[in-house]
C-alpha cells in the first residue's frame, strides 16, 4: 500500500479544487494574499533572462522584486520577439516563483499579439506568430462564426507553446464611434456580429472547460467602451467622459451578456466615466459600484476575476512616457483611497499596478476587512487550480520554436488576409489585373507580386496604378495621444488629387487598410477600383489584385458619407451616421 502524500492539500492534483483554495487560502499571509491582487506589466530580456534591473524607459520593476518581494503571481508580458526565448524566460520566472515559500505559479498574460499593431499599452505585433488581421477584418470574412473560432484556436496553440495563459481579449465593445481609435480592436458595428464573434473566440480560446490545454479570454473591457465623448479615447486623459445620447447602454452589454453565456471567467473593467447615466456613479467603471456589482455581479450573476484596466490606481512609464492614474472623477484620492474604492466596487485585479504595500496597509488599518480580500483571492486561486497550473508549470522551448509560425498556421492566417478583403468599387471592371500587366505602384513592395505582373517604375509607362494607402488620422501627436490613431477621418486634399491624377492617366485602384471607416467618398469617386483591406501583407494583397484570391469581404462597419455625419451622430449608436456611402456587409465580387 503506498504511503499517503505528506504534500499540503493544495499541492494534491486528486483533491476539489475548492478544497485546494481553502488550503492554500489558510497557508498565505496578509503579504501573499496582497500579491494576488495585481497584475502589472513586466519585461524580458531578449536572450529569454529575467529582468534584474528596471529597463530604461518603462515603469517595470525588476523580477525578483514582483515575485519574491511582493508575492505578485500574475504579469501581462509586454516585449518578446522570439519563441524560443519567450519560452525560456518563462520557464525561468516559475522556477523563481516555485522556489518561494508558497510555489504558487506565475499566471501569465498578454495584449494581442497576431495582427498588425504595436503598441505599449495595447498589444505588440509579435512577428514570429501566424499573422492575421485585426478584429474587424474577421468579422469581414465569409463563414465568420467558424473563422474566428479557429483563429482563435490558433492563438491558444501558440500561446500555450509559450506558457501564456490570459489572452487580455477579446475585445466585446461595439464600435459605436468611427472615430474610436480603439474600434480597430473590436469585431466591428453590428451588436449581434459582436456578441456572436465575442463567444466564438472564447470557444476556440478555453474550450469546452477550463484545463492544461486552455488559454483564458479576459474580456475587454465593461460595459463597453464604445461610447466614448467624440470618439476620443480614456487612454488619453484629456478624454475622460463616456456618453449614452442614444440611452443605449443596454445594447452594449449583449456581447458581454454572450461571452458569459461562452464560459468568460475574467472580465477587464474600462476607465471611461459615465455622464448621466440614471443610476450609475460618475466615476471610472473601475469604480463604479452600480456597475461592477450591481450589474456584472447581481444581475449578469458573475463570479470570476474582475480586473481593471492599466494604472487606475497609480501612474508609471510606458515607453519614455508618463502613464495613469486613470482614476476619473477619483483624481483628488490618495492610491489607496481608490483601493479601497474598487474593491467596495467589487473588483478583484488591479492591472498594471504593483502597489501591495497598500492592501497590506488598508486591512493592518482597518479600513478593508480581510475577508474582502480572501474573497477576491479565492476567485484567482480557483482560476489557476482550474487551469493546471501547479501540475503544469513548464514549457518546452524546443516545441515553442516548432508551434509558434508554423507554416499551417501562418497559411490559415494569410487565408484570412485575403478573404477579409473587400471590394467597394470595380469599374471596368479593372480588377482583377491580367497575368503579365504593366503595373506602377506606390505603397506595395514590387516583390509582393512575385512574376504575375510586371513592375514599371513610373506610370506613364504602365497600363494601369495601384495605390496602397492608410486610413487617415492625425499623426501630430505627443505622448500617450501618439499610441493611438485618433481624429480626422478625412484623406488630405493631396492625396485624393494624387489619386486622382493617377486614374485621369491610367486605371488607378487603390487599396485602402481599413483600421477605421475612413471617409472614402472623394477617394472611391477618382479612382477606377477601390479595395478595403484590415491588416494584410502586400503579398496577401497583391494575390486579390491579380485575382489569385477572390475579394470575398463584407464590411464590418458602415463607411460614412462626410464628417458631417459622424459629428452627427450619436456616440453610442451603431449605424446612426447619415446616407452612408457603403452599409455593413456591402462587398462586390469579381465578375459580379
């Protein structure tokens, strides 16, 4: 008869996970239950070493400080470029974090990282990774429910190769305002397209249940951060307010409601504060009692980890720039005033910040009882026994060089590039270019069409132009505004003549990469063809040009007709600008 195991309880992979929680919970200091309450950023080397001194530049503490000084036990990794040593630094962060008193695992997350935008304070491009496009180009492609359910799965195959655990996504808001700089990390306009896309991801993310093989969604970000005063966004603290004309609150909760009717055990608050709203606080969501526990917790009856969204609570550095606290309508309160104001909220995480010192203080103090925090530390701990974590710890480096990129992934990812595309206009019909075509084009790496067409150097030399633009934005921007691409949405007055300069000479498409519904009137009015594309490569795009692939893309936003009409229109809306120039869903065909 074999021994019994004189592990403790927790450690036992045989025992109720809840037994496990209380075990655990019983062990842990006031210190060790502090550190379950944050979730900072941190960095890594690039040889896949821990960061033992800050880097310069970003707010992030070194390693040893977050896991074994301040017992953090969950990070949102931030860099990291290759793999292998992704994989690496992993596995040298638990080693450090199974060599505490406790062992507990390091629960690691991350921004997106699969489309075509870096961003310190959104997500990293990470180049290694199967590339695909962002959100509102896989709510363009055909059979979308199915896509994005794979792609999903896909996600979760490379994440897990690299010992990441927590998708921060996705992304459950309504892109209400075309001027949203964060619209382009949503699954588009439609609510029930949202909602529907919302709960695909989930599935193909977690699965039917949460174990070893799940990645986590932390959905992003509550009640929907769509809404926001003119499009401008609560990153930036000039734009604090979210606004409701269209009294439309209800709406933006039924991708929420759909990704906990999915299996979503973790949902990220947003900072916007509401005004006006009957009934709720004008205060940052992360502090909004009426919502986060009257109406995630009461009415939607949800019991997992909330988590704030980055440095509600102090500020740091992000990429040379200041950052936070984004604590609207609380900016007079001290840290641990705004602490104490979340958690009475019923938040359990607070992202980005580091300050354990403060829950320690607030309960030594008496002004939070330690039973509040046991509570929210239950729910963490019971998500990482779901999750496997103490059994599975580690990750092979080797498999992470294998998985991550591979080349059936890379295809599936390239699929969704061409297939997302759109064609708006095709007079002519211009496109598809003819094998053997002389070709000017500006914007498009010539080696992207690999022999089909013959590249010309200048247009009186071809038979026809292609242009690649970008939707417009404002790019005079300082600081945290220049993270985003926010503003007008109107091209300038030289690049429509360009275009349409171009298309008097010679047929002129012009390929733009939709990120945001760009006012597109003037543009689509000179040129011969006009295709919508949302984060392709030129060889991706070269392939629709050249009918290699079929344009088979149905916009997932309405594209306004002036910038009139978006002033106009209600910012939590969907498809409330007037006489748009195409609907959702619009996307001609070839030979159509």
């Amino acid at each position: 008869m074999a021994a019994a195991s004189t592990d403790p309880r927790y450690l036992d992979p045989r025992a109720p996970i809840a037994e496990r929680v209380e075990d655990l919970l019983s062990r842990m200091t006031l210190e060790e239950k502090a550190g379950q309450l944050f979730h900072p950023g941190t960095l890594m080397n690039d040889d896949g070493t821990l960061l033992e001194e800050p880097m310069p530049g970003y707010g992030m503490a070194a390693t040893h400080e977050l896991v074994v000084e301040r017992h953090i036990t969950h990070m949102n990794l931030i860099n990291g470029a290759d793999p292998r040593a992704i994989a690496q630094w992993h596995n040298r962060l638990q080693e450090q974090a199974a060599a505490t008193r406790l062992g507990i695992p390091v629960t690691v997350s991350t921004d997106p990282r699969h489309g075509v935008f870096s961003s310190p304070l959104t997500g990293m491009s990470t180049q290694a990774m199967s590339r695909w496009p962002e959100h509102p180009g896989l709510a363009a492609l055909p059979d979308a429910e199915r896509r994005v359910e794979e792609y999903a799965d896909v996600v979760r195959r490379e994440y897990l190769a690299l010992g990441i655990r927590v998708a921060l996504g996705p992304m459950a808001d309504i892109f209400s305002d075309p001027r949203w700089s964060r619209g382009s990390g949503t699954f588009g306009e439609d609510p029930a397209t949202v909602a529907r896309l919302t709960a695909a991801f989930i599935r193909g993310l977690q699965g039917a249940a949460p174990g070893p093989e799940s990645v986590a969604a932390m959905v992003k970000h509550f009640p929907g951060g769509g809404p926001q005063k003119d499009g401008e966004d609560a990153h930036d603290r000039r734009f604090p307010d979210q606004v409701y004309p269209g009294q439309q609150q209800e709406l933006h909760l039924q991708p929420f409601e759909a990704s906990l009717e999915a299996g979503a055990r973790q949902m990220m608050t947003y900072y916007g504060r509401p005004i006006g709203v009957d009934g709720w606080d004008e205060v940052g969501f992360a502090f909004n009692r009426p919502v986060v526990q009257g109406l995630l917790r009461d009415r939607l009856g949800f019991d997992g980890i909330v988590c704030t969204d980055w440095n509600v609570v102090d500020a740091t550095t992000m990429d040379g720039v200041h950052f936070g606290p984004n604590a609207y309508g609380l900016e007079d309160c001290t840290p641990a005033e705004r602490i104490v104001r979340a958690l009475d909220a019923g938040v359990d995480q607070f992202g980005g910040d580091r300050c354990t010192e403060l829950i320690v203080e607030l309960v030594r103090d008496g002004r939070v009882d330690e039973a509040r925090i046991d509570v929210s530390v239950r729910r963490v701990l019971r998500e990482k026994f779901r999750m496997g974590l103490f059994e599975h710890r580690y990750v092979d480096p080797d498999e992470a060089a294998e998985i991550v990129g591979a080349a059936p992934l890379r295809e599936l990812g390239e699929a969704a590039q061409r297939d997302s595309t759109v064609l708006l206009k095709n007079d002519g019909p211009m496109l598809p270019v003819g094998h053997g075509t002389r070709v000017y084009a500006e914007g498009m790496d010539p080696a992207a069409f690999s022999g089909r067409v013959e590249i010309v150097g200048a247009p009186e030399d071809a038979d026809v132009a292609v242009v690649r633009l970008h939707a417009p934005y404002e790019t005079d921007q300082e600081g945290i505004a220049s993270f985003f691409h926010r503003g007008t949405l109107e091209f300038s007055a030289e690049t429509v003549e360009k275009v349409r300069q171009l298309a008097e000479k010679l047929p002129t498409a012009v390929a733009v990469f939709l990120e945001r519904p760009a006012l597109l009137a003037d543009v689509e009015s000179a040129a011969t063809a006009v295709l919508g594309d949302f984060g392709s490569s030129d060889a991706a795009l070269a392939d629709v040009l050249t009918g290699a692939a079929d344009p088979c893309g149905g916009l997932p936003f309405d594209l306004p007709s002036s910038a009139e009409a978006v002033v106009a229109s209600a910012e939590d809306t969907p498809f409330d600008t007037r006489d748009p120039l195409h609907r959702f869903g619009f996307g001609l065909r070839y030979g159509k």
